[in-house]
C-alpha cells in the first residue's frame, strides 16, 4: 500500500547537511516539506534548491519546516550548495538529508524496494524521486505532488497550498480554483446553513444553495 494523504508520515534516523535528525521528532509540532531529489550536481534540483533558500523565511513565517532528500551522501551535498550558492545566489538554509543507501527513498515509496544503491540506477531509476510530501503536525501527510524529471517544481504554489490547508485547519471552509491569501472562501459543505448561520451571522453570497462564499476568516 502506498502513502497516500491521511497516511503517517513514515518516521525514520538519517544523517543531514545540519547533523542527524529523526524525522518526527525534529517537526516537532511545525508542519513539515519533505522533497526529493535523485541526484547531486543535477540541473532542474539546483534551481530548485535555491529557490527553496529564498522561499524559506515565508514557510518559517507559517511555521513550516522544510528538508531536502538526495539519493547521494552528505558530503556530496555540501559540495552541491556551494554550486547551488554560485548560480542561483543562495545556499540551502535547511537540511539535506544524506540517502546514499535510498533507506528513506523506499521508506517514502519512491524507489522499489529492490533497487540497488550506486552508480548503478538509472534515469528510468531515478525519475520516481521527484515528490512533494506536506506533513501536517500531526505527523499526517496532506499533499504529495510528484513531479518527472525534465520539470522544475512550483514552490510559490506548495506556499500556496500550505496557505490553504492552515486556513482549512483552523475554520470550516474550503477554498476555490487558484485561490491566494486573502481572497474569498467557500463554507465547507459539511456545515448545515443553521451551523453556518451562527458562526457567520453577517450571512454569505450563495450562487447556488451549495457555494456559500464569504470573506476569509481571520
């Protein structure tokens, strides 16, 4: 069975660029953004990366912890940030977990389980190591997005989403197509019009009985 949202984040000891770590005890109660790479010194994940380092203080702000993954060693990391430093202006911030044995590769379902560490892999191997996993402080995963190869990762849009699923968290409500912070929401349709009556007594826009749209909440 694979992972799937709802499903516990599967918890583990690794090796990063900023010391060891296990897994569920360094998120402590912070959300949490797991994402993989196959591979150092790799062209669309050294965009990535750096990106990663400029977005950092906007999830540090939503309480959100982020840590990378490659299917290489820690040492091999340190040598990457000081390429990714030198052409996307900013090293990563956060910390490289070392994979070299691709433990938590198959942990996460991204490598089968016979897949042999090394030289040895693929592209055919790798392009499963391209995924997204959002955690939630409950240790719960709530998004996975796996991304192939030849595509850089839209991180403006996890901020986005991880906007989204904190707002979600807190009220009941919903959020419509490409929705941004700020901007209107949608009762969730689990709360009864009486419900929603008293918890919003200014009333809603309602353009069908069953899109009840109001200001986000605070």
């Amino acid at each position: 069975m694979g992972l799937r949202i709802g499903s516990t984040a599967p918890d583990f000891e690794a090796e990063t660029t900023q010391g060891k770590i296990r897994f569920h005890d360094w998120l402590g109660d912070s959300w949490g953004i797991l994402f993989s790479h196959p591979k150092d010194f790799t062209p669309v994940c050294t965009t990535e990366l750096g990106y990663m380092a400029k977005l950092k203080p906007e999830f540090d702000k939503r309480n959100v912890k982020i840590v990378g993954l490659s299917a290489e060693s820690v040492d091999r990391h340190k040598g990457w940030s000081k390429d990714i430093e030198e052409t996307q202006g900013a090293a990563p911030n956060y910390p490289m977990i070392g994979d070299e044995d691709l433990k938590v590769s198959k942990l996460y379902d991204m490598l089968p389980e016979e897949t042999a560490p090394g030289a040895a892999r693929t592209p055919a191997d790798n392009q499963t190591v391209r995924t997204v996993y959002v955690i939630g402080p409950d240790k719960k995963i709530k998004l996975t997005i796996a991304y192939p190869m030849t595509t850089g990762r839209n991180f403006d849009e996890v901020l986005r989403v991880v906007d989204s699923m904190q707002l979600t968290a807190k009220h009941k409500v919903s959020t419509p197509v490409n929705w941004k912070r700020g901007e209107d929401v949608i009762i969730s349709g689990s709360v009864s019009d009486d419900e929603a009556k008293k918890t919003y007594p200014q009333g809603w826009k309602a353009p069908k009985p069953y899109i009840r749209i109001i200001p986000q909440p605070r």
